[in-house]
C-alpha cells in the first residue's frame, strides 16, 4: 500500500449517460476505500462521438438526427449544470451530477429544467446560487476547460478514465478496459511502479491498461 500519496483520478463521463454513470460509482466506492488521499474529478466530455455511443448502447427507440441533436443539447445543459453545481464544492457537484443522472434513466426520457432543480434540491445545493451560476459566463468557461482538458489528455469517448496513482505526477494510466474498483486497487499497489513512456505531444504520459 502506498501511503502519504495522493491518487489523482480523471473520470471523463458522459453527463446523462448510463454506463458513465455505473463508472462513476465505481470510483466512489474505490475513494472511500483506499487510506490514501484520493483526488476525484468527474469531467463531462460532450462531442457527437459519445452522444452516438449513448444512443447505441442505451437503446434509445430512435436514433434520428432530431433525437441525437437533442441529447446533445441536453449533454450541453447537464454539463453548465454539473459546472455551476461545482462552484458550491467537487463533492456536492458529483452527488449532483449522479442524482441527475439517476433521475434520467428512471424517467427514461430527456433533461427538463424541473428535473435539473429536483436535482439540485436533492444534492442540498445552495437552489439561489446555483440557478445564478447555472446562467452565468463562469460555467460556460469551466466547461471549455474541461473540454480542452479532454484534448490535452487526448481522450475522445465516455466513459474513459485517467488515473494517477502518486508515483509520477506526469505519468498516469488510461484505462481502456472495462473498469473495477480490483484494477484500480491494482495499479495502487506497491508492486506497480510507472513505467517510461514516450513523449506524446502533450505533458502527461498514459500507459494503456
């Protein structure tokens, strides 16, 4: 076990899909039982790439340019609304985020603003600051940062997950496999030693697990 290190996590979701959705609490239960400080961030990645594989593996009764344009629609709002949920803690936010996401596969239907405030209520947001931050230009710029984040990780599909286990802050693992909390306790483990890794164009380094 590795002790006095942070484990960085980068969980890079769709925001109203349900295999993300599954990802994130995976990580949930791994942070809680890890001794070790564990860094979570859950990142909305929205492109046509992951609305399409949301459409396909959800098995939406249509995949018509009308129904794939309003996800993507919906993926957008989510995504202000995760951003301006963050400005009130990371924690609050991903029990936001998760809630909503809850609410969507229950209701087996599209984002509303009713279900965006029941949302809100649930995850015990701050309901005036929020609504105030959820139009505002700070939760537009949050979420273009996420975005360009995605592209310096280089990461293009949901849901993908980049984990940093402590031994090398530029060295991480990107796993591509189906993710449990079992690999992510393995790739903490003290026999797992970050291996060199040639340069990509960007700073960090990914061994492909």
């Amino acid at each position: 076990m590795v002790l006095n290190n942070v484990i960085e996590i980068f969980l890079f979701v769709n925001p109203l899909g349900a295999k993300s959705y599954e990802a994130e609490e995976i990580i949930e239960v791994f942070s809680k039982e890890r001794d070790e400080k564990v860094k979570v961030r859950f990142i909305p990645l929205l492109n046509f790439n992951s609305v399409k594989r949301q459409l396909l593996d959800e098995k939406y009764h249509s995949t018509s340019i009308e129904n794939r344009n309003r996800l993507y629609t919906d993926s957008f709002n989510a995504s202000l609304a995760y951003a301006a949920a963050s400005m009130q803690g990371k924690k609050k936010a991903r029990k936001f985020l998760m809630v909503l996401q809850e609410m969507i596969m229950e209701s087996q239907g599209f984002l509303t603003k009713s279900i965006v405030i029941a949302a809100a209520k649930k995850a015990k947001l701050d309901l005036e600051m929020f609504e105030e931050d959820l139009m505002s230009d700070i939760a537009k710029s949050a979420f273009t940062k996420d975005q360009k984040l995605a592209e310096e990780m280089a990461v293009n599909d949901t849901p993908s997950c980049i984990l940093f286990n402590g031994v090398d802050a530029e060295c991480g693992y990107r796993i591509e496999t189906t993710l449990s909390t079992k690999l992510l306790h393995g790739l903490c483990s003290d026999d797992t030693i970050a291996q060199e890794i040639p340069e990509t164009k960007n700073k960090f380094r990914f061994q492909m697990v």
